[in-house]
C-alpha cells in the first residue's frame, strides 16, 4: 500500500493551551514533508472526524497520525476502515503531566509526532493469515466424564460437530461409581443422573463418541489439528479445530498416606472413592466381613493440605464426606457416624447440607492430627477435639474412611524437559545453561501427546494443573486453543465443574471462529497481523522456538523454526528473542521501533537536556502513564515513551539504537513476573529481564555504564510510583553524566 | 429461529460476569448488548484494590476487557441503564429498557472542566460513602466509559448553568430526560450481581454507632489508591494508623437469622486485606475471628502462606459482641474462645466486618417468572427458556468462578439464538 500520510492535531482538552502548534505542524509539513497537516479545536468532534473523512475520500489520505488523547479513549471516533491509524498521546501524556508553554514540553510533543511519523512509514494493514488447508471448526473433547461430556453436549447444540475421546470402555467416568449426589439446590441427597447425559451423548447425531480409545498424536494447530485416535485396534485421523481438555483426574494414592492414618493395616479403613464404589454395588457393609455398619468415622484432609502430599484443598471433600456420613446414616439410623475434621468446607448453599448433617444426627470432631489405630476388624481414632479442648477415641469403628484427594491426569508421567535429546544430553544441557530460562513442567502423561516442540502436553504451573493461573481469565492454559475443563484444571464440584465444561466448550467455538477468519484468540482478540519470518538470515538459534510461551513455533530436523501462525497470541516475544531481526508483523515490528527510537531528537550535551527512552508495556503500565496524565501529575519532559505489545517482545538492538545515538538512559515498565505473575503473555515480562541480564555484553562494547538501563515493574494502579521512579531515574543518569555519543 | 432480528443477546449487568457473558458471545460473532445501572462498567470488582490469591488489581483484566470491548463493534453497552420488562419468548424477546439521565452527553472529552466548575459535593458512592466528590464527577479514577456524570442534585441547584457553561464542548445537557429504548432479542442473560449485607442489620456490632467498625468491602476502598484516603488505611474516627486490627468473619453469614449461606470469598478477602495492614504496617497485630477458613483448592496455599505472619493471629470463635470504648474510640471485641470455652475481650483499633453477599436478586428479581432458591439465588443457569442467569446471582463465586461462570452463559444464550 501506497502511504498517503496526514496528520491532524487536536488543540482542544488544553493542548492549544500548552503548545506551539503552528510549530508542532511545521514537524510534519517542513520536516518530513507530510502533505497533509490540519488542525481542529475539537477533533473528536462529529466536524472533526468529518474533517479526517473528507480527506480520506478526496485526497485519499491512508495514513494518519491523530495528534490528540490516548488511543485508549475517543477510540470509536477515530476508527477509519481501511487506514493506517496512530494516535500521537499529546494530551494525558504531553499536556496534562508536563509544564504548559515550555520548550521541553513542546520539544517532546514534537518528538512523539516525529516518532509516529516513523512509525506509521514501518507500518502496513495486516492481511488476515488463511491457511492453505481449510479450517476445521470442529471440536474435539478428551475425556468423557461429566465435565466431557458436558462439553461435547452443550456444544453440539450450539450446532458444532464434536469428537468425544474417553480411554474407558464406558462413558462417565468417575461419575459412574457415584450413585448419589449433593448438588444445587443442597438440601438433600439427588440419584446420580450420569446415565441421562451418557444416553444424551450418544444419541447426538453431532457428537462422534470414541470409547476404549486413546489419542495417539495430536499435531498441527487451531483451525488445523489433525488428531489420530486409536481405538478397538484401528486408528482413525479427525481434523479439528480446537480442543477440550476434560481428562478428569485420579485419587491421591492413599498408600501414599502417613501411616497413622492406618491405610493398608485393615480392610477396614477405606478412602472416599473406595466408598463410593461400595455404595454403588451394594449396602454399606464392614467391608472385612460384610456386617452391619454400626460406627463409622470419615477422617477429612487425608494427605490434603500438606506440603508432604498435596499442598491443595481438593474443595469436594467435605461435602462428599457430609453425603457419605448421611448415607450410612440413612441405611442405619442407629449408627454412630463422625466426621472428623480440619476445617470444613461447605461454601455456598451447601452450607445448608452441613446444617441437615449436624440435623441427621452427625458428630462432628474438630481436630488437626487424628491417628487410627487397627486391631482385628475393629479400629480406634483418637482425636484431639478443639472445641472439646480434650482426647476424643473412637472406639470400636467398623469403618474410616479416609478422604483422599483429587490429582489431576495430567500429574502422571515424567517431566518432559528432564528427559534427554536425542542428541544426548550434553547439549541439552549447555543450552540450558546458556539460555537460563526455568523448562515449564510437562509431563507425558499420554493424553493428547502433542507435536510440539516445547513438549508433548499442556505446561503446568503449579501443582500439575494445566492452568495459567490468570484470575481473570481461567480459560487460557498456554497452548492456544486447546482449553482445560473439569477436575483437570483445578478441583471443583459436579455443579462447577458442568458450568466449566460448557464455558470451555465456549472458548473452544471461538477459537475456531475467530481462526477462520484469520483473527488472533485471547488477549489481542481480533488481532489480524502474525509474525512472519525472513528465513535467509536464519541462524537456527532457537531463541524463538523455545521462548514462545505458546509453543507456536515447531522447529524441523535442521533447527529451523516453523511458525503455526494460528497457534500465535501476537505479542512479539519471538520477535524480541531474535538476534538476527528476521521475525517481524505487518504493523509492528523492530525496524518499525527502532525507526521511532531514531526519531527522537537528542540535543546537544552543552543544552543540558538528557534524553530517556521508555519501553512500556501497552497492556499495564502505559495506562498507568495515562493516569498520572489524568491526574495531572507531573512527568520529567525529557522522556520518550514508546509502547510495546509486550515488554517481551523487546529486541537488544533497541537498547544499541538509542544509546548509540546519545540518548542517555532506557527504563523499562513490564509486569510482575515470578509464581504469581501478572504479565498478560505469561513469560514476557520474565523474558525482558532476562534479556535485560544480558545487556551488559552491549553496554561494556559502548563503553557505557550500567545504571543508564533499569526495568521496573508497574502494575496498572501504580500511577503515583511513575514520577517517583522516573525522577529518581533522572537522578542516576544526571549522577552517571550524558551519554558520550552525542552528536556522533 | 433464524430471525436475524433477534440474532442478538442481552446481558443485564456490567459486572464481571455480564462483561464476560457479552465479551465472549461477541468474540463468537454475535451482537450483545449491555445494560449497566451504573455510570460506568466493570461492578463491584472495578471497587476491588486486589484480588486474591495474585495479589494483583482487579483493573489489570478490566483494561483488558474493555480494551477487547473498544475494538468490538458487536458489543454495545448502555450505562445508567435498567431493565423495565421483558415480553416474548426465547429467540424472540422484546426489551423495554430505561436509560437515566447522566445530564453530559457522548461530546464529553473528559477534560475535566465541568468539575472544576462545580462546587457541590456528594456522598461518594464508590467509596461507600467514606468521602465526598464534586457532583460533576468521573465515577472513578479509572472509569470506563471515561466520561463525566452530573449528579440531579447539581441539575436542579443555581450551580447548574455555571457547570454547564464550564464545559467547552457543549456536552452538558441539563434537560436530558430519562428515555425508554426497545431492544428485540433472541436471548437475555441476566448477571446483576450481588451487594453486600446491610451491616446494620448486625445489631451486636454497632456498625452505624461506632466509627471503627467498617465492613471488607469498605477496606478494600481504603486500600485502594483511588480511594477516599489515598489508599493510606487509617481508623475512620481519628485518621491514626492501627496498630491491632481485627477481621471478623461470617458477619451475618452461616447465621439463620440473616444469611443461612456461606458467601465463599470472605475468608479469602479477609486474607487478602490483612496483607494491605502488613503492607502498610509491619509491627500491626492483626485477628482473624473464625469458624471454618474456607480457602479451597490452591487458595489453600493463600492461606498456608498467611499463616506464617506470626503477627496475625488465627481465632477459632465467633465475635459475639462489639463495644466502644468511648474516649479512645477503641473496640472491645467479645468473643468465645471455642478451644478453651472461655469468654475473652480483645481489645482492637479496628474491626473489619466480613459481611456476606446477597443477590440483588434477592431485591430486584427478574422481570419475568423465574425460580429461585430460599435465599433470592435463581435456582439454575437455565431460568427460564431463553433467559439464563450468572455470576454472583446463582451462587456467591469469586471472580475466577464467576468468569467461568459468564463463559457458559454466553454458550447457553448462542445455543438459544443459533442452532444450526
């Protein structure tokens, strides 16, 4: 596309007021020859925008710099199809944080039009990716228990074809064993209606039900992954588009418990599961000999809760140990029944199921270290009742059950970046010396063996979940269109977990759908541009095969990275891991920062005017700068900032580009990394810091001191830390002197 | 049903939950529209300092959303806007809905100088009334859309044509009048949400009478920066910095005389907050009055973490009763001690009531027959055909749950207008 570049400037919200803007117009109409260049006292105005309009349609402007508020308001008024768009922040972060009618706030606004100018020559529409193949909007679903089978249902009557993969003979899963449930609205044991949905299921004429089956590779991408599944001796190949995965979860291995828990000294002492299964087959009986139940004990939190065995709650315990206790209650009125806990857990309405245990008749012993002592058929807990403030024994208990918890499918196996190469470990190892970068926990756990070069499952983050542990935004595990449903994500109830089943199924239709027309999923929704990758100068380093926290890069037997576009989130990261600068988008790319970085005008050092350039992260820390605009709190005139899609996707050579043309320090706004990170891309505010590490090597060949490149973590609420921070930064370059090459 | 009419989805309730429900079904394709009472959007959590267990603000996901709103044409929201009936049958639903003036139109620009103007003040609604804000206002710091409100007080005062003067884009419209809008639809999500327990209603904890006893969600307003005291937490009686503090939890909730429920999250916030005194105050002795922490699945590690603060102290008892003493302004907490069956007096700077949610079902249900639980909870996602509720109306959920939850409503409402 031809650019055809104009520019308009707003002098309303005081930024008439402030600046010079006959001179600020000279920027484009003199200096950079632009042929368009207009202002208006009220841009956002209906006058205004028809002003941009008119030239779109008469003089064919394609290209605009905006010169007005944030790009982060008035964004309906300045939306032109078909254009190239920036928006020059001249208000919240020119006119309201600095002084009015002063040379240095008039100095930086000109800058930011001179850096839009070079940025809007680097930029070009994006053209939306259409892979060769066409897309599949199909869904496949891994494992057919409720969440499964939830998923499959409820997304088929939204009319998509699903595929149903279950590794059991029989749909249900854990379900099946459960014959009685406590659910919503909590006031009493419900009959387990797993077989209506199993017959709902199966009698879909859009849902493809593939039992006794195991998927034996899952490769390619959203929109296009091919899926062999093996099943009854044969292997049958789906395309899908996106997937579910609602692999459920296993009990604790309760011969892993602590021995005082006495699992294993008597047949009598049982975990949570095995009742269930009981239950479902028979009466409630002693299971050593069959007789009547006459006392019962359920011990809560058996190797839950503890750092020894599992650090989680497993959420369902409580009410299922309230269930159960009822249940023998039911058969036998007589019998004594205690639950013996830590804390108990009944949030929600089923608070009103505790209240109907404790009307049932059942004792409740509060205790953190209860110790069951087997002898013959007959078994003792000694307790240390709280609330009694005394030992409590149990005696003569025909049964404990033990209430183990939930561990997640996807826990089993070993850990695939443990495993050695194929090109032995040494390499293996030297690489991972060399990039320090901390392998993301995937396990084989032989469910949807993935090819992909980063490993054949979903990473996990804690716990073996394959969660991304985003508050807002639960669904995003780090493999792009494949989202996690059920128990596998993280413990939860049936009502939960059929709730979590069909919002993941959600997920899965909008990732086709937005796949099919070439658009980016979750966070940069819409996003229409990819990264594209100019192969000659391909070193085969890696650095963007393995830094992707998506793993969209698959790499061939040469080391040489194949991009899955459709797998992309679009923030960049790949693009700054390169050291040869081949990855870039239609409309953000280094060349296109680094034209802005070489933009900025560096006076002389005799005018006493330092230069510091601000790489930001668009997501948090730029709406934060446009807060303390907001709040008209005031800013150092002399820095520059430049918006990134991700702090992650910073390239070193930016950091080269601005010191090498005199510009006295870099300071970096990313997000929190670590457990609890906040960085909308996972790993990329980790990953600018690491990089970062490395800036040294650049800084020592300059001959430049350390102190002029600093990254700072601001979240989006700490707009009053800014001026600080940025002052304090000042300080140290003022301390550390300008930069020496200025001028050359 | 292939009415392209009513190929569309209502959300009522700008929320966390509404915000999703809409968000998600247009990321799908389809148009929804939202209906948000408050001038602005994003609910009770956009009054949140930080969630639990991150430790991380709640605006962070909002900007987000908004942001994936802002570059969606099919999402369309009105603020200040409620739902007065809704007639018609699923795929087919027509919608009256009343728009409330906001007195400042869409010319807004959000300089600023209509405030400036104005020299009225008003109770702080965001801040629960803690302080005061000039009746030209921004709802919040961080409000979307950032657009102005003029309180009606300020509409009818002399000061009116002052402010509306002030503003140097005509977009103060002093003669807006409430409208009605119809909308036909081919479903309706309802996610209203939920408020808090009326404090007062605890009439052992002297919440109106004595200064020092606020409520959690008011502690997160102190916290916050854009809160009534810079997000500085100090005792409401003299501006001092506490140095003992305690949380009382299961204010009003598990309780059959008010709210016979757990409301799952206040452990958890009640945590959380104690990690703003620690913050701000290394030395404060903090109480957490229990009966049962309910910090389910990892929110487990949340706690196991707090529980190595030596200097806040974990009490297994219900607070029985709150009294002042008058000269300091201090609180004497009187609580059983349920491990030694004492009756203990523990005296605190402040106390923090960990009040329950309520449905604002419970007070403004759906306008059509839908069925509810005994607390004022519709029943099921699927209230009634075509008509779906979420979030906090269903359930007391945290924000996680509640966008899951919001997640499988928007699927639910597609299901009702595209079945293909």
């Amino acid at each position: 596309m031809e650019h055809k570049v104009a520019v308009y400037i707003c002098t309303g919200c005081g930024i008439g007021d402030a600046l010079d803007i006959e001179e600020l117009g000279k920027v484009a109409t003199s200096e950079n020859s632009v042929p368009i260049c207009k202002t208006h006292p009220n841009l956002c105005s209906q006058e205004g925008v028809e002003l941009i309009k008119s030239d779109i349609a008469g003089e064919g402007a394609n290209t605009l710099a905006i010169a007005a508020c944030s790009p982060r308001v008035m964004y309906d008024a300045f939306d032109f199809e078909n254009c190239i768009v920036d928006r020059v922040n001249i208000r919240e972060q020119v006119v309201w944080c600095q002084k009015p009618n002063d040379e240095d706030t008039q100095m930086m606004a000109e800058d930011y039009l001179r850096m839009s100018l070079a940025k809007v020559e680097k930029m070009e529409l994006p053209e939306p990716y259409q892979p060769e193949q066409e897309v599949s909007k199909n869904i496949l679903v891994v494992g057919g228990g409720l969440s499964g089978m939830t998923s499959a249902l409820e997304g088929a009557k939204a009319g998509y074809s699903v595929v149903l993969v279950e590794k059991e003979a029989q749909l249900g899963g854990f379900q099946n064993n459960v014959k009685q449930k406590v659910t919503f609205p909590y006031k009493d044991v419900q009959d387990n209606d797993i077989d209506n949905l199993i017959a709902a299921v199966t009698g879909h004429d859009k849902i493809a039900v593939y039992t006794g089956a195991n998927i034996e590779k899952t490769s390619g991408a959203p929109g296009l992954f091919d899926v062999s599944i093996k099943a009854n001796g044969s292997t049958v190949d789906h395309k899908v588009g996106a997937i579910v995965l609602a692999a459920g979860w296993k009990p604790y291995d309760p011969t892993k418990l602590d021995e005082k828990l006495a699992f294993g000294a008597s047949d009598n002492v049982i975990t949570n599961a095995m009742f269930e299964e009981m239950f479902k087959e028979e009466k409630i009986a002693r299971p050593s000999d069959k007789q009547d139940v006459k006392n019962a004990a359920f011990l809560q939190c058996a190797g839950q809760r503890d750092p020894n065995h599992l650090p989680y709650c497993s959420s369902i315990c409580c009410l299922t140990a309230l269930r159960q206790a009822c249940q023998v209650k039911a058969q036998n009125p007589d019998a004594n029944v205690y639950v013996v806990y830590k804390e108990l857990r009944t949030p929600g309405q089923a608070e009103d199921f505790y209240r109907k245990a404790q009307e049932d008749g059942i004792t409740f012993i509060r205790c953190q270290d209860p110790e069951v002592k087997a002898s013959g058929n007959q078994l003792t807990v000694e307790a240390d009742d709280e609330l009694l403030g005394e030992k409590v024994v149990l005696e003569d208990l025909d049964m404990v059950v033990l209430a183990t918890g939930m561990v997640p499918v996807t826990a089993f196996g070993p850990d695939f970046s443990m495993e050695e190469t194929e090109e032995g470990e040494e390499e293996k190892k030297k690489e991972e010396e060399e990039e320090d970068i901390i392998a993301d926990i995937i396990r084989r756990s032989d469910i949807l063996n993935l090819e992909y070069r980063q490993g054949p499952e979903l990473p996990a983050l804690r716990n073996d979940f394959p969660d991304s542990h985003f508050i807002c935004f639960p669904y995003e595990t780090r493999r792009t269109g494949i989202y996690a449903a059920g128990c596998v994500r993280r413990p939860m109830s049936t009502a939960t977990a059929m709730e979590d089943a069909t919002g993941a199924i959600m997920k899965a239709i909008q990732c086709v759908e937005l796949t099919s027309r070439g658009a980016a999923v979750h966070p940069r929704v819409g996003d229409l541009s990819f990264p594209e990758l100019f192969m000659q100068r391909c070193t085969q380093c890696k650095r963007c095969t393995m830094e992707c926290p998506f793993g969209a890069y698959n790499e061939d037997e040469k080391a040489n990275p194949l991009p899955n576009p459709t797998r992309c989130r679009r923030c960049g990261i790949c693009m700054g891991s390169c050291p040869e600068r081949i990855i870039s988008f239609k409309n953000y790319s280094v060349d296109m920062i680094g034209s802005m970085i070489k933009a900025i005008e560096v006076p002389e050092e005799d005018e006493e005017k330092p230069r510091v350039l601000m790489l930001v992260c668009e997501n948090d820390a730029y709406p934060a700068l446009d807060m303390t605009g907001l709040k008209r709190m005031e800013l150092s005139p002399y820095i520059r900032v430049i918006p990134l899609r991700c702090l992650g996707s910073i390239n070193l050579v930016w950091i080269a580009d601005a010191l090498s043309k005199g510009i006295d320090g870099i300071i970096l706004f990313g997000c929190r990394p670590g457990d609890d990170y906040q960085c909308h891309f996972i790993t990329g505010s980790e990953l600018a810091q690491y990089r970062l590490a490395k800036i040294a090597e650049t800084l020592d060949r300059l001959v430049l001191e350390s102190e002029r490149v600093r990254v700072e973590e601001i979240a989006i609420i700490d707009w009053e830390r800014i001026p600080e921070i940025v002052e304090e930064f000042m300080e140290t370059i003022e301390e550390v002197g300008p930069n020496p090459y200025k001028g050359w | 049903m292939a009415n392209t009419e009513t190929q569309s989805i209502l959300v009522v309730g700008g929320g966390m939950s509404g915000l999703t429900t809409a968000i998600e079904a247009a990321e799908a394709g389809y148009d929804t529209y939202i209906v948000e009472k408050n001038p602005y959007l994003g609910g009770r959590v956009a009054q949140l300092h930080n969630y639990f267990p991150k430790l991380c603000p709640p605006y962070c996901g909002l900007e987000i959303n908004f942001r994936r709103i802002k570059q969606n044409p099919k999402i369309r929201f009105f603020t200040m806007a409620e739902v007065e009936s809704i007639s018609g049958e699923e795929g087919n639903f027509d919608v009256k809905i009343r728009l409330n003036p906001r007195y400042v139109n869409e010319k807004c620009t959000g300089c600023g100088e209509c405030a400036k103007a104005c020299t009225m003040e008003i109770e702080n609604q965001f801040n629960y009334g803690m302080d005061k804000i000039k009746a030209a206002y921004m709802p919040h710091a961080m409000a979307f859309p950032m657009r102005y409100v003029i309180d009606p007080a300020l509409v009818k005062s002399d000061e009116a044509q002052k402010v509306k003067d002030a503003c140097p884009y005509d977009a103060v419209d002093l003669d807006m009048e409430p409208k009605t809008m119809d909308l036909k639809v081919g479903a309706v999500v309802w996610a209203t949400g939920w408020h808090p327990y009326d404090a007062a209603k605890l009439d052992t904890y002297g919440f109106n009478e004595f200064p020092n006893v606020i409520t959690n969600v008011m502690m997160d307003r102190l916290a916050a920066l854009s809160g009534p005291t810079e997000g500085k937490i100090i005792r409401p009686s003299d501006g001092k910095a506490p140095e003992t503090i305690g949380f009382i939890q299961c204010a009003g909730s598990r309780d059959e005389n008010h709210l016979p429920y757990c409301s799952g999250i206040c452990c958890l916030a009640s945590m959380k907050q104690a990690t703003y005194v620690r913050e701000q105050y290394p030395d404060a002795k903090i109480y957490i009055f229990y009966i049962d922490i309910r910090a389910t699945d990892r929110l487990e590690e949340f706690y196991y973490k707090i529980k190595q603060d030596e200097n806040i102290e974990f009490f297994k008892g219900k607070v029985a009763k709150i009294t002042e003493d008058e000269s300091t302004k201090g609180l004497i907490l009187k609580v059983e001690d349920t491990t030694s069956e004492e009756l203990r007096e523990v005296p605190v700077d402040m106390a923090v009531l960990a009040t329950g949610m309520q449905p604002n079902t419970a007070e403004t249900p759906i306008p059509v027959q839908v069925p509810y639980d005994d607390y004022g909870f519709v029943a099921s996602l699927d209230a009634a055909p075509g008509i779906y509720a979420a979030g906090c109306i269903r359930t007391p959920n945290n924000v996680s749950e509640v966008v899951q939850d919001g997640t499988a409503a928007a699927l639910k409402a597609i299901q009702s207008i595209a079945r293909r």
